[in-house]
C-alpha cells in the first residue's frame, strides 16, 4: 500500500485504528517532497519539524488518547496565508523575509483540529496570474506533464495535492484561483461562499472577491475541510454568522431530481474540442443518475472578464499601498530620503504582473475615470449577480466547464497578459456573484490531461454541491474513499 496515495480520510481512519504510524506518513511524506519537489517546485517552505510534530500524533495513540478531527494529517497552505513560525512571502521578493506573528484563522482551526502544517506552497505572486509563473521564486510545473502549468494562482496547493505531496492543501480564490489548478492538476478544490471562511490571515488581494477553500484528493476530503474552516469569526466582519451543516451528510450516489442547469454561454466558440466533450459526457451521466437537466441562460457572462480585472485591480493596488518597505518585509539598499525608498522598494520588489496590476488599479480608480471604470464595473457585477440568482429561481446548482482549455505549456501566455486573463473566464462570475462552487474530475484527455467540472450553488448553499459533485464522482470512477 502506497500511504501517500491515500485520501485524508482514508488516513484519518487507518490512524484512529493504529493500523499505521504518524511518523511513518511524515517521515514518508517529508522523504518524497525532498526527492521530488525539486522538479515540481510546489513548495516554498517545508516544516521540517513535522517529524516531531507526528512523534506526540503516535504517543497519543499509543496511550489510547481519542484523536482530534484531524490529528496527524499532513496539510500544505498557500503562502498568502500568515502562519507562525513558518514565512509567508505571497511568493514575493518584497516579503521574501516576513514570519508573522499570528496564524490566519483558516490555519489556526485546522491547528486546533490536530492537522500538522507540512510546509508553505508557491503561487502566482499576490495571487495575481492563472498559471503559478509569477511567483519571484520560480513556476511549479503540473504533475501530469512537466512542460505545463498547474494552473494558478494556488497552483502549488493543487499539484502538491496531486502529486501525494500532502493530503489536502488550503488555497485562495479570488477569481478561479482553487478551481482553475484543481481542474489543470486533477483534484478536488472548492470556493465557499463569500464569508462563509473568515479571511483574517489572508493577505489580501481583493477584499471584496477573495475566499479560502480546500484543494482535496476527494469531494469527502473537501466537505470535511469545510467542516472545519467554515463558521463566523469575530476578526473578520464579512464573515457571517449563519450554521454550518456537516458536510459529509450530503454525500449522495444518486441525484433523485436535483435540477441541473446548463447554462448556454459557458459552451462558447473558443472551448477546447476534448474540454466540451467530456462535460458533455459528465452532463449526460447527471441525467442517467437521476439528474433533471434544464437549458438557461446567464445573459451577462460575457462581461464577467472585464468587469472582474477593473473590480480586482482596483481593490489590489488599494491593498498593496501597503508594502513599502517601512515596517517589514524588503527594503531597497540605496536611497537618498523617504520617496525614493518607497519607489526604489516597490520597484525592486514587485514584479512584473503585480506592477501591471497596480498600475491598472490606480487608473481606474482616478479622478475622471472612476465613474467610467470602476462604478461601471460594479453595476456590471450587479447584473451578473442578478442572472445567477434568476437562474437559482428555476434549478438547484449549475453545472459548467471550470476552465475553456486543457492545462498549457509553461511559457505559452507569459507575454500575453489578455490570454492569460481569458484562463478565469468560466469562474470570474463566481466571484463576483460571492457564490460557492467547486471543481471536480471530469475525465481525462486523449493525451492524459485533465478536465475539470465546475458546480456552482445558491448562496451559503454549499450541501447542493456536495450531493452533485459526490454522486457525479462516484458515477466516474466509484467515489475515492
């Protein structure tokens, strides 16, 4: 039995039985990043003080201790996430030095459920980018095919995941950023609802779209994760304080008539061939398991794209006034008074696409072209909001593709920032909506890529989810145990 391969639930009960060690999965664990993360690069930082960390996992055991929800599970973070005595750089030069004092909530549950921190994951730099080549410390390359991306910008959280690195990993998602590498690397990664995770911990990139979820092997892994991170947090005022449901309840082999829509303008021109034929086939096995599926229609997609990098870029260059190399972080060398500092330091140390973004953010933002951007933008947002919840008036979740293209070779979109953009196309509107969804398995193509199936639910409606895409993975491939 290969134990890295195993689920996180699969571990959970193979440790409650004490049919396995925790330094075992660890030392195992901590043995394969060291002989195979050099090529992946999907960490920045690994724990290596997590073989101790599993030593106190086994005397527990051994001492007959009931286990905590999580105990001994190894679990990566994305490096956006604050995380004591551990850096947390958002895989950025002007944070390459900064160890925080405190550990964002998601982080500091998962601690408290037992769950042991195996290290840091690279990412697209302040999460800006589709593909994890943004990050100043280098890309992390797909699993599947080492040429390609893993999509981004928790791109190391998902090939981490997929390649048995960790168990499950943390990621952010502002615009796609969970789903997009979680279908690129073939793993499970869901966006919450917007304030159904508290965000206190999170470096923000923008405030009012960005969202903590699981990248998991499985849908269980992922509604167990959920479980967990969910719940209002009185550090963080968007979050809300509503009930969470255990999630692990909703896991369904059939859908009894559970209405799936199928919206028009998600199977534009431009979708790959393979990519359109296996959500076609996923479509197809929704209705033999009982799903009902209804054609409609989300009128204002098309504007998704360009409503979400005015919104985005405007919050971000608001939020990154703040590295400027006074209290923490990286400070240029060489400067004659206090304004050559600031620019000598952000120019130093940001690179090329937060620089892009910043500068994006400021114009909208400006006297004169406020009202023509960004007000624009955000009555855009409104009408997007407005089709989704006019939808969810006729079915119960929507299904999609999560992203129009298989994973691409690394390279191929650096130069070309509106293409690299057009990767979020199918999941912008989440965000901007505040709606939860996840990606899933869809298959694979004829070249052993890939695809991902995107479910998208009314809001704080996330046990929608769970039943379709847990009976969806169980039609393909008997659910992952």
């Amino acid at each position: 039995m290969d134990i890295l391969k195993l689920t996180l639930w699969e571990l959970r009960e193979l440790l409650k039985k004490k049919e396995i060690s925790c330094v075992e999965v660890v030392s195992s664990l901590l043995e394969k990043i060291n002989s195979e993360d050099k090529e992946i690069h999907s960490y920045l930082f690994v724990n290596e003080k997590a073989v101790e960390e599993a030593k106190k996992v086994d005397e527990k055991i051994a001492k007959g201790e009931e286990l905590k929800e999580l105990e001994g599970i190894p679990i990566s973070i994305k490096d956006n996430m604050c995380t004591i005595g551990m850096p947390t750089t958002c895989a950025s030069k002007i944070l390459y030095n900064f160890i925080p004092p405190y550990d964002a909530t998601a982080v500091k549950k998962l601690k408290e459920n037992g769950a042991i921190m195996i290290g840091k994951t690279n990412m697209d730099e302040f999460a800006f980018g589709s593909s994890t080549e943004n990050s100043a410390f280098g890309p992390t390359k797909n699993p599947f095919d080492k040429t390609r991306v893993p999509g981004g910008s928790s791109g190391g959280s998902a090939a981490a995941t997929s390649a048995d690195l960790c168990f499950a990993s943390l990621g952010s998602d502002t615009g796609g950023s969970i789903r997009q590498p979680a279908a690129f690397c073939g793993v499970v990664g869901m966006k919450p609802t917007y304030g159904r995770v508290s965000r206190y911990g999170l470096i923000a990139f923008a405030s009012s779209l960005d969202q903590i979820g699981p990248i998991t092997k499985s849908v269980r892994d992922c509604a167990i994760l959920m479980n967990i991170i969910s719940g209002k947090d009185e550090m963080d005022s968007t979050s809300v304080n509503l009930e969470v449901p255990d999630y692990t309840e909703f896991m369904r082999e059939e859908l009894n008539g559970i209405r799936v829509g199928i919206p028009e303008e998600y199977f534009i021109s431009g979708i790959e061939k393979e990519v359109k034929e296996k959500v076609e086939n996923v479509i197809k096995i929704v209705e033999k398991i009982g799903g009902k599926i209804e054609k409609i229609s989300l009128p204002h997609t098309q504007y998704g794209i360009a409503s979400y990098y005015i919104i985005a870029t405007a919050e971000a260059s608001s939020n990154l006034a703040r590295f400027d190399g006074v209290k923490y972080g990286y400070r240029t060398e060489n400067y004659r008074n206090l304004m050559e500092m600031y620019m000598k330091t952000r120019g130093e140390g940001f690179g090329e696409e937060v620089k892009r973004r910043i500068i994006l953010g400021t114009y909208v933002l400006s006297a004169g072209y406020y009202e023509a951007y960004y007000l624009k933008g955000q009555k855009v947002r409104t009408l997007i909001k407005k089709d989704f919840l006019d939808a969810f008036e006729k079915v119960d979740v929507i299904l999609t593709p999560t992203t129009p293209e298989l994973p691409f070779k690394l390279g191929e979109k650096k130069k070309d920032p509106l293409a690299m953009y057009l990767s979020d196309i199918f999941t912008v509107n989440v965000n901007l909506a505040g709606l939860p969804s996840i990606s899933i398995p869809g298959g694979f193509s004829s070249s052993n890529l890939p695809v991902g199936i995107q479910i998208i639910a009314p809001h704080f409606k996330e046990e929608r989810i769970f039943e379709v895409a847990s009976a969806i993975e169980f039609a393909l491939n008997g659910r992952r145990k």
